[in-house]
C-alpha cells in the first residue's frame, strides 16, 4: 500500500504515491478530508468492526483524519448489556428483523401500531416475556427512547467538523444509519453521506440510494479501493459517481449504475485493521457496562470468497455475493497481523470472519501458532471433511471453536445441498472434534427439494447413537437467501418468492421496493419432506441436547490395552462394557480415523500383522465384515454404502481440552 502520508494534507498541495497493485493513482486525494465511520447498533459489541478498521486504515494512509465511531456500545451502556444483547441475539432476529423494526419510527417518522406487528410475529413479544421485557417496554423502547436517542446523538457538536460520513451497514444495524444519517444530512446537507457493507450489494445499494436523498453514495460490494476513490473525488470537488463500486443519485433524478468495483486480490497488501477507537469507547463507558458477561474478541481477517462455492455453491448459501472467488493472504502475513492485534490490545480471543479456513492454514499458519507461547483462543469457519489429524492440528494451534457447516446427518440431503460431504464425515468430525477439546457449532437444516421422509426417519434413528458427541444448537427449515441459487435458478422449482412480511413493517417507506431491499424472502419448495418426519427428528434432537445439559452426559469410549480393548456405553441411561481383542480390537480402532470398507480392513490388519486370534485363527475377509456388521448391529458403528465408521472416542485425552474464554458463546455468530 501506499507509503504513509503523514499528518492533515494542506488543501492543494501535490502529492506523490508509490504506485501499488490493490490502491491505484486516483485513491490519493488533493486535501485531507475529516472522515467519520460509524458502527450503529444492532451491531455486536464485543468486537470491534472490522469493516471500519479496515477503511479506517486504509484511510489514514492517504493522510485523511478518518475515525471510527461506535454508537452501539453508547446504547448498549445506556440500555443495559443484558437488554441489550437480548435484542441483538433474538433466535428470530434475522427473520422477523425485530431490531430493525424498532427503530422504524426514528428513522421514517411513522407512528405505527405495535400490535401489528405483535400479531403477526408472536415469538417475539414471548421471547422478550421470556427475557423480562414485557411489550409496554418494547412500545416505550420504539416509540419514545430511541428516536429521542438518535437526536442526541444526532444533535452533538463533533459531526459540525466532518467532511464525510460512512456507515456500515450489515445484518440489523441498517434502519438505525437510516435514521441518524437523515437528521445529519438535514442539519448539514453539504455532508457526503455514504452506504456500504452486505446490505448495499447487488440491487440493494441502488433502491436505497433512490428513495433515500439523504444517501448521498451506497459502495456496492468490496470497498477497500472503492471508498479512498470516492473520498479521492470528494476531497476533489468532484462527484464520485463514476467510480466503479459507487452508486449514486444523478442530475435526471435516476440512480447511476453500480459499475463492479475491483476486488481485493492481492490480500497481503491490505492494511491491518485500526481497532483503536473500539478499545477506547469501551474503556470510557465501561467494559461491563457494555458486553456485560462476554469476552472481548478481536476480528481478523485471512481471506475472502469461498474456495468450495467456486466449484460447488452450496445450493442455500447467499454468502459472498458477487465475491466467490477465493483470495487468501499467506500465512505469514496472517500470522503477523495476528500477533500485531493480540499485541496491541492484549485480547487472545480471535474470532475469524473467513467464510472458509484456508486448508494451507493447516500446514504453515498453524504449525506457527502451535510453537508459538500464547494462549490463544481462535474461531474458523472449516468444511466438514478434516480428519483426524486436522483436528489435532486445529486444537494444538489454539483453536477452540469451529463451524464446519455440518448441516445434516443425511447423505442424500447433503448432496441436494452440494456440501461435498457425508454422514459418516459429519459424525467423524463430531467425534474428533469432541476428542481433542475443539467444540463445534452447528445446525440441522431441512427444507429441501428432493429430499424424503426416510432422509429424516434415518437422522432420527441416528441421533440416540450420537448423544456422546456435540449436539446441534437446532433444527430449522433453510432460509431463501439473495445469492444463493435456490434463489436466482429458477431450475429449483422455488415457487411464490417474496420478501419476507417483516420488511413491510421494518420500511413502511412509499415506493420502497421490498423486492429490491430484502435479503431473506418467503417461499414454497417442491418435494421436500413432511411437517411430521422434521418434527421426529427436532424432538430426537432436543433430547441430545438436554442429555448435555450440565451434569453426567453420555459416554461412548474405549480402553485399550496391549491387544485387547474395552468400550464402555453410557447412552440411554444404561451402563454397558464390552471387550475385543486380537484382531476385531485393531479392526475396530483402523474404523475411527476415516470410514473404511471391511476389504481394506481385511487389508490393512493384514498388513499390520494382526490376522490372527486369540486361538491363532487367520479371518477370512468376509469374517471380518461380518464382525463390522456385528458393531453396527450393538450400535458402536455406523455403515454406509459398505464403509465402516466406528463411533467410540479413545479415553486417553488427545490433549488437555482448552478452556474456552468466559463468556464465549458470542464466538462464530
């Protein structure tokens, strides 16, 4: 990146920049411009946004005063963590957009009824009984505390100074920039205001620039190079509306095009993100006072895209966008900007935004981290299929948590998903996972078409044998995602697509098309399994899940001794021992690192030098799977299209398991 400029610009002056591949000629600006980026709630707080770090830094290095600023941890201590984080994390969040729709009447003015939207969406108002919010408090929150909070914030004197404002905007934290950006633009309307993040790409980023004047710019998809061109052309007197990426209102009342921008290839050369006005606000208002229970985390980002979805995207997923391909920095790069954060503020606990882990990562980056002397406690996004020693890997590099999209224990429907992965994979994940201390998010998901009611009786019949192992947190129906391919291939069979009802009640704005704005969308799937076989498997899934509830949970796990091992089965309430020896001892343990068929069983006990039993009998292959068939039958193995995957975990600790940060559930949300 450019070299770093200094101090404040004086208006005029010529500059000179070394040119560089990811910021081209026309990022370096004529003037130094006074550039706020603004993290509104319903945004986490217990990371910093990474978003505007980035910008921030970017910024910066182009000698502009740029800072970030983080009104959600204000309203956070003003409103109480606990309350706080209840509407943040509401299970319905995303879909009933309960967080938007609260600050519906700051930023339109309209004065609404509740009830409306208390009928149509009753979980919420049971959710929030639940919590103790009772829905007078919700109406008075709406109606009165935060429009009267967005002018507060509005009325202070430091946004007199600034020449730009930006908000990110991404996931519930849109309609509160909607409502702060109006009364700014009221106030000053010589302020450039600009959009971007998630909730601005593809067709979003123009509607709310065409029925919004107070939306000066929306940045429509990656803004790295994107924002210091418009800043470039701002600090110009220029419009910025030509810049690829930028979308803006023109003289004929229309909205220019979102011209693609260009997207970050060269990864190494993208600045560490600036966290340090996160690090301050927190520390002015009181870090109790504003993540309450939860561990601070850092945000690091080691790439972009995803490399699965270049060759298979996953038929659900609306991740990524326009941005599939799969870019990473090299582990080096990665390593360092990791220890430069955990450096400078002194947080070990790592969140990685990544939508997929590089699998490099696991031979370079972590082998770093596993000789390094921190603490570390990292979070990746992986795919489901890493063996054994991956996982070592994984929890010998610090990494305490991952989400490997899992999704299903079917087969069939995994395929229908385009995952790349099986049930046997999943559950071998699960059990190495479990093994070496690495705890797993994950969901069931169901919706699908082509899949059957025998895919889900099968999962159903599963999970008894699995409750030694990691629970999902759920079983629910798929999202209808913008981007994702249900969504855009009408070869799916998706029928009666349209935005969810919430976004009616969210933006009651005249004109507003939802069609444009909505990222989730109601539907109909054909072919997909009945209300009944999903509600089998959710009931079997809630019992695994109270079986790990605190106290005893289920055991699955064996012994062994010089030729001889001992399982011991605790699942379903019953203590059971059974021991092996000889060779369905070793044929037994050759099935836990990877499903294997009884053929290459035979195989490899021949190889091993282990055909013989305790009465020095040689096994003929077909003994051998007979004794296989024997295991599943007892419930110790599952089998699948002739392939053995033995589901007992070694007793002997793989490694001391890690203690996760206190308070850490926030990690991979």
């Amino acid at each position: 990146m450019p070299e770093r400029l200094g101090g404040p610009l004086a208006a005029g002056r010529e500059l000179t920049v070394i040119e560089k591949p990811l910021f081209p000629p026309d990022c370096v600006p004529s003037r130094s411009l006074r550039i706020a980026l603004v993290n509104m709630p319903w945004a986490r707080t217990d990371t910093p946004s990474i978003q505007c770090g980035l910008l921030q830094a970017a910024l910066a290095s182009f000698g502009h005063e740029a800072h970030s600023l983080y009104p959600n941890l204000e309203l956070s201590a003003e409103l109480g963590a606990g309350l706080y984080e209840i509407i943040t994390e509401a299970p319905s969040e995303r879909v009933h957009l309960f967080g938007e729709w609260l600050f519906g009447p700051a930023a339109f003015g309209v004065k609404q009824d509740e009830e409306e939207y208390r009928r149509q969406f009753p979980e919420v108002p049971e959710m929030c009984a639940a919590a103790g919010l009772d829905w007078d408090a919700v109406t008075a929150l709406r109606r009165e505390r935060l429009p009267a909070w967005i002018d507060e914030l509005a009325a202070r004197d430091d946004w007199a100074a600034l020449d730009v404002v930006g908000f990110t905007s991404t996931f519930m934290q849109n309609v509160a920039a909607l409502a702060l950006a109006r009364r700014l633009k009221e106030a000053r309307p010589e302020l450039v205001v600009v959009f971007g993040g998630a909730n601005y790409d593809g067709d979003m980023g123009p509607e709310y620039v065409r029925n919004f004047p107070f939306i000066d710019y929306a940045v429509v998809g990656e803004g790295d190079v994107a924002f210091p061109r418009l800043a470039a052309a701002v600090a110009r007197g220029d419009s910025a509306a030509d810049v690829p990426g930028v979308c803006a209102r023109t003289h004929r009342g229309g909205v220019s095009p979102a011209v693609p921008g260009p997207r970050v290839q060269a990864m190494d050369r993208l600045p560490v993100p600036c966290y340090d006005d996160y690090f301050a606000a927190v520390e002015s208002l009181g870090k109790g006072n504003v993540i309450g229970r939860n561990t601070q985390r850092l945000l690091v980002e080691f790439s972009r895209g995803c490399w699965w979805g270049e060759k298979h995207h996953c038929t659900f997923c609306g991740l990524n966008a326009l941005g599939m391909q799969y870019r990473a920095k090299s582990p080096g790069k990665a390593l360092a900007e990791l220890e430069e954060l955990m450096r400078r503020h002194r947080v070990l606990a790592v969140d990685a935004v990544d939508n997929i882990l590089d699998m490099g990562y696991l031979g370079s980056l972590c082998g770093s981290l596993r000789e390094a002397p921190w603490d570390t406690a990292l979070f990746f996004e992986v795919k489901a299929n890493l063996t054994r020693e991956q996982i070592r890997t994984l929890a010998e590099a610090g990494v305490w948590k991952i989400q490997p999209g899992l999704e299903s224990l079917s087969s069939n429907v995994l395929r229908l998903m385009r995952k790349g992965s099986t049930t046997l994979l999943n559950v071998r994940l699960l059990k190495w996972a479990h093994y070496h201390g690495v705890r797993v998010d994950w969901n069931i998901l169901t919706g699908f078409p082509g899949e059957t009611d025998e895919d889900y009786a099968r999962q159903t019949a599963l999970v008894p044998l699995l409750t030694h192992l990691e629970p999902p947190a759920g079983v629910g129906r798929i999202w209808l995602e913008r981007f994702s391919p249900y969504f855009s291939d009408p070869s799916f069979g998706m029928r009666e697509i349209a935005p969810k009802p919430a976004y009616r009640l969210a933006y009651p704005v005249p004109g507003l098309d939802h069609g444009r704005i909505a990222y989730f969308f109601d539907y109909e799937a054909p072919g997909v399994a009945s209300a009944d076989a999903v509600a089998a498997l959710r009931k079997a899934v809630e019992g695994w899940q109270r079986a790990w509830e605190p106290g005893e949970r289920p055991l699955l796990q064996y012994r062994r001794g010089p030729d001889w091992l001992t399982l011991l089965d605790t699942r379903g309430g019953r203590r059971r021992k059974a021991t092996l020896t000889g060779w369905r001892a070793q044929a037994y343990e050759l099935c836990g690192d990877a499903p294997r068929s009884g053929a290459r069983v035979h195989r490899e006990l021949a190889d091993l030098g282990a055909l013989s039993g305790p009465d020095g009998d040689r096994p003929s292959a077909r003994e051998v799977a007979d004794f296989l068939r024997l295991t599943v039958e007892h419930g110790v193995c599952l089998e699948e299209d002739g392939k053995y995957l033995s589901l007992a975990v070694p007793v002997r600790p793989g490694l001391p398991a890690r203690t996760p940060p206190a308070g850490s559930g926030a990690a991979g949300r």
